[in-house]
C-alpha cells in the first residue's frame, strides 16, 4: 500500500524507486498532514513527478548537486568566459548547501532551511551580504533551469527573497579634492588616464578598449564615442559596451583635448595611432592593465595626501559632483552611460552626451 494512515490526519508516503545496486528495493518515504483524500493525491503528483525526472535523467535520480553540474556543463558560448567561470565558481559554492539533497524531494521549506544556514556565517564574518545574494541568484538560476526540463517544481524560489544589502556610501571627492587629485597625478606617466576617469566618469574598461577611430580631436573640445569596453582584468578582446545605455559620447574639456593631441603626435611617432589601435598602450604594446592604473592611482593619492578611493569611486565622484551641481538625474545618467534607475540606486542623494567641463568648474 502506498499510502498509510500513521495517526490522526498522518500518512506515510511511499513511492517505489526501483532496485538498488544489491538489488534491494529502494523506496522514498514522506510524511503527509491532511484528510486521506489529499493524502492520495500528493501521493499521485509526486509519484508523477518521480517518473518524469527518472525519464528525464535516463533513469537515474538526480540530486541537486547533479543537476548544478548538468547546468555549470551546459553554459553556451553567448556568456563571456569570466561570466561563465564566475557562474561556475558560484555554483561550486552553493554545493555544499545542497549535499545530498535529491530534486524529488526538493521543496520551498527545504530550500530555505538550506539557506537560512549563510545567516550564520554572515553573523560570524564569514560571507558578505552580497556573496550570499549572489548565491540565491545563482540557485534560483540553477533550479529555473531545471524546471523548464521538468526536472524540478516551477517557481520553487519565487517568493524566497535574499538577504538585504545595507547601502555603502562611497567617500568620493568632491570637486576640490578631485582637482588635487588631477593636479598631482600630472607628474606621474599615467596622468592622462587618470585624468579621463576622474573627468569624464569613464569605466576602466572604456578607457583602456577605447580606440583612435573613436577619439574626434579636431575641435577644442574633442569628443570620445563609448562604443566598446574591454574586461579590465583580463585585457581580452574588446566587446560591446556594458549595456546599451553604457553607448554615449563624452565632450572632453579643453586641457584634457590638449593633452590627447599631444599624447597622439606621440603615438602617432610609433605608427602606433591606427584607426583600430589602442590610445593607450602598456609597454609591451597591448592594452594598459587595469594594475598600472591602479598603482598609479595609489602613488597619487599617497604624494597628495588624499584619503583612500578605488579606482571606480573617481567615476562616482564624477556623478556626485554633477548631482551637487543641480544636473538632473537623468543628464547624470546619461553621462555616466547608466539607466536613471540605476544613477538613483547608486547615488541617493544630493545625453548620452556630457561635458567634462562641468565637473572641473
């Protein structure tokens, strides 16, 4: 029999799995609360859902570690490969939550009591807040997955919602120290660089995959097209920009239009000034590495004094400025090449085409 009464408005559940390798049989047990008719019917929908992911899986049982395996396998070639090992090392992650967990069995209480164990470890210091965020997306992602092959319930992480990230405010500069910033960076190599992020609230990543084509010098005021980006870590093949809103165009001030010209001519000297050439080459002629900026940016703030920013709070800095400034927040975000949404998000408080010069006046 199937399903057994075990006491008032208790069943016991059993569904038939086969033969184990001893050739014993294997059964699962679960234990219902209700009325014998709903009893019955769990009992035929999970009896149901049993078979189908015994045919889905070739007649194996897949645990959840399975199916995160079957997943982290199947990764196409449209995601970049950093995206791809940064899913592959989340998922490794989330292993051990899952360890012996089988997907039939899988429910909406199993999965948050799963996770309510990284409450622990963020009490103790031992995971961030948004190390587990990413955790909950990188499973909800998994088992979306496996729903969509039957292999799993729908929708089993709906309504379960992630920790919540408490809002860091960045120390940016403000105009003064930005422009301390840029005054003692003049006497280092890396100056002009430096120079575009904290003027023009570039990314890393527009700056060193920008490319001459792309680079308008012929006025005072030269212009740059945002129209690719470059994975600042991995120094790979230029690619489309961050997102659609990230394509823009940045109106340079006059003193940083000169020292682009200047650094041309140079450049230019090397027949190293192409088209399709780097505006900024490290010394073995590839792409600047995101370590040279970040040195130089620390050399700099050590000569000047000022208090410790990373590289990407000088684009911050930039926003907050124009912010203070009365810019509207959808002029910012155009700017930043960010959606207003985001620019909100990430800033709080205080078109595609900007002026630097409205950050340096």
């Amino acid at each position: 029999m199937s399903v057994r009464e075990r006491g008032e408005s208790c069943w016991q559940i059993q569904i038939y799995l086969g033969r184990k390798e001893d050739g014993a049989e294997d059964y699962h047990y679960e234990t219902y609360h209700g009325n014998e008719t709903q009893a019955n019917r769990y009992h035929d929908k999970l009896k149901k859902q049993i078979k189908k992911q015994l045919k889905s899986a070739s007649g194996k049982l897949l645990s959840v570690e399975d199916l995160i395996d079957k997943w982290a396998n199947i990764l196409g070639k449209e995601i970049e490969d950093t995206t791809k090992d940064t899913y592959k090392r989340q998922a490794n992650a989330v292993k051990p939550l899952v360890e012996g967990q089988m997907l039939y069995e899988l429910n909406v209480e199993i999965i948050e009591e799963r996770l309510k164990t990284l409450d622990g470890k963020i009490d103790a210091g031992i995971l961030k807040v948004r190390t587990v965020r990413n955790y909950y997306s990188i499973l909800k992602r998994i088992l979306a997955w496996g729903a969509s092959r039957d292999l799993v319930q729908p929708d089993l992480m709906k309504d379960i919602k992630p920790p919540k990230v408490s809002r860091i405010k960045r120390d940016v500069y403000s105009q003064s120290n930005l422009n301390i910033f840029i005054d003692t960076a003049k006497e280092y190599k890396h100056y002009l660089p430096l120079r575009i992020l904290g003027v023009g609230g570039l990314r890393v990543g527009e700056v060193i995959g920008g490319k001459w084509k792309n680079l308008d010098l012929t006025h005072e005021n030269g212009k740059m097209k945002i129209v690719e980006a470059m994975n600042s870590r991995t120094r790979k093949d230029n690619k489309e920009t961050k997102t659609l809103n990230s394509e823009r165009t940045i109106i340079f001030d006059v003193e940083t239009t000169k020292e682009l010209v200047i650094h041309k001519e140079s450049m230019q000297k090397l027949n190293k000034a192409n088209d399709n050439d780097f505006i900024f080459l490290s010394e073995d002629g590839n792409p600047l590495r995101y370590q040279v900026l970040f040195r130089a940016k620390e050399r700099v703030l050590k000569k000047a004094g000022l208090h410790h920013i990373r590289i990407h709070d000088l684009r911050h800095g930039v926003g907050s400025i124009l912010l203070d400034k009365g810019y509207s927040l959808t002029t910012v975000a155009e700017f930043l090449g960010q959606t207003p949404a985001t620019t909100a998000a990430v800033y709080g408080h205080s078109l595609r085409l900007g002026n630097c010069e409205d950050v340096l006046r």
